[in-house]
C-alpha cells in the first residue's frame, strides 16, 4: 500500500509540475497583451530593408514599421527586441516575445515552431537589361557578362555566389552557373549609380529585388525587367510572414485582420521602397 501511495503522489506532483510549467509558460493571450500596454516584437537587425541599423542602436526598416502598425492597431506600445536570427523561434516558444518580424521566409521546417501569418510580401529577384537586349530570359544566359549589384543586397549575394563559387551548408565547394563564363560582378552604392552605369555600356544587366526593379525600370527609360530564373525553372520567390508561437492563434487572427489592408493598399510595399532607398543611403 505505501508503495502505491508513492507511486499515486508522485503522479500528482509530475502532473501538477506539467500544469505549472504550463500555465507559467510565458506565452501571453490576446487580451494579456493588450493589458500590459505592449507588444513585444523579436527581429535580427542584419536584414536591410526589412530590419537594420541606422544612426541609433534602435532597429528600424520595412519590418519595423509594420508591427508599429500592429501595434498602433492593437492600442498597444511596441518594444523590440534585437537579436541573432537563429534564437527567433526560442523567444516565441519562452513567451518573451510575442511575435518575430526578420524578413521570415515561411519554410515547411519553420512551420514546426512557428505560426505564420498570411505572406505580407514576396521577396524575389529580377534581372533588368537595357530594352532591346533579347540575349538574356535566364541568369545562366548573363554568362561572359558585366552584371550590377546593389552592394550588400541579396541580388549582390546572389550574383557573387554564382560568379565566385560558394559553400554548401555542411561546407563542401558549389561551382555556380556563372563561375568560369567570364561573367563580372560590378557593386554599387545604389541602383541609379548602376541605372547610369547601363545605359552608358558598363555593365549588361541588373540583378535586384522585385520592387526596386520595377521602380528602376518606370524611372528610367529604355529599360526592362523580369523574374529571375535558372533553365531548371527554378526561381527566387520567398514569402515573408510575421510568426508567433503556434499556441498564439487569437494573437495571429487579429494580425491578419491588421495587415490584410496594408497588404492591399500598397503600404507595405511603400514601407519596403522607402527603406531601400534609406539603407542604400548608408553606404554612400
């Protein structure tokens, strides 16, 4: 009998522990949040336009300006929390923060910790040549070429990788589709610089993201631009979505009903310009 008095107990105590931890999980409801008059977002500020440093160690970007949308909407202050990309998901899962916002590209992986809103925007690269080139439809065809970057960017990242060669995750030599072509990579301080550069014969293509490519090629005359791919047929395309805990369902809910507008009104993409012509400011 005292063995299973014992045994009895000591259920009690790992099933009363389990609740405990449970409820003193950290993750905050909807209406806790609201309570406490803050919000309290994590981002990685190495991502410009979406999340960087400026002039303060305050992070700002694309990112940024959403969740003080969020928050605004919310009646609620923003607080944010600048840390490396890859502890993200442990700030949401301990309830320090309550939602991330770092340029998250939603993967099936990330889905297993995170719960993502709807896409907000999506990120992908576009090759701009001057208007009447017809030799290049994907980034193998700019083999032997001179291509312009705008630096630290993830076309630059892109287009370096494919020139220079690079690593796989576990560290073994990748040959890019450039590599050996002959193909350059020109970096510039900011897109006009590459714009000019075009138009005057210096370089034979852009590679740069969708928005700034767009706005590139309506500012200037006698250039086009078009979606980025490999002959395999396989692109750049990756959606960026806000993430909270998976147990944060409500908090997610009322989320979408705030981006949805921004979304279809174009502030969002207004957000990203603007913080891609300030970033580029900074390298000048």
């Amino acid at each position: 009998m005292k063995k299973i008095f014992m045994i009895v107990a000591a259920l009690v105590l790992v099933l009363g522990l389990a609740v405990s931890c449970g409820k003193n999980s950290g993750i905050r409801t909807l209406d806790e949040i609201k309570e406490s008059g803050k919000i309290v977002m994590v981002t990685d500020a190495a991502w410009a336009p979406f999340e960087y440093i400026a002039d303060s160690e305050t992070p700002v970007g694309a990112d940024i300006d959403l969740a003080t949308e969020i928050a605004n909407s919310l009646g609620v202050e923003l607080e944010i929390i600048n840390a490396t990309f890859d502890t993200i998901s442990n700030y949401l899962e301990s309830g320090e923060a309550d939602m991330a916002l770092a340029a998250i590209t939603i993967t099936d992986e990330r889905k297993e910790t995170m719960l993502f809103s709807e896409p907000y925007t999506i990120a992908q690269q576009y090759i701009i040549t001057m208007e009447n080139d017809d030799t290049v439809e994907t980034i193998e065809d700019l083999a032997g070429k001179k291509i312009g970057v705008h630096l630290g960017t993830t076309g630059d990242f892109l287009v370096s990788d494919e020139v220079n060669g690079y690593e796989d995750e576990d560290g073994n030599p990748v040959t890019g589709v450039l590599q050996d072509t002959g193909a350059e990579v020109f970096q510039y301080k900011n897109l006009t610089e590459a714009a000019l550069a075009m138009k005057n014969g210096d370089i034979d293509a852009i590679v740069c993201d969708v928005l700034l490519a767009k706005n590139l090629c309506v500012v200037n005359e006698g250039l086009k631009c078009f979606e980025l791919f490999y002959e395999d047929g396989t692109g750049t395309k990756e959606e960026l979505a806000v993430a909270v805990a998976p147990e944060s369902k409500e908090l997610m809910e009322e989320i979408n009903k705030i981006i949805a507008p921004l979304i279809e009104d174009g502030t969002i993409d207004g957000f990203i310009t603007k913080h891609s012509e300030l970033a580029a400011a900074l390298n000048d």
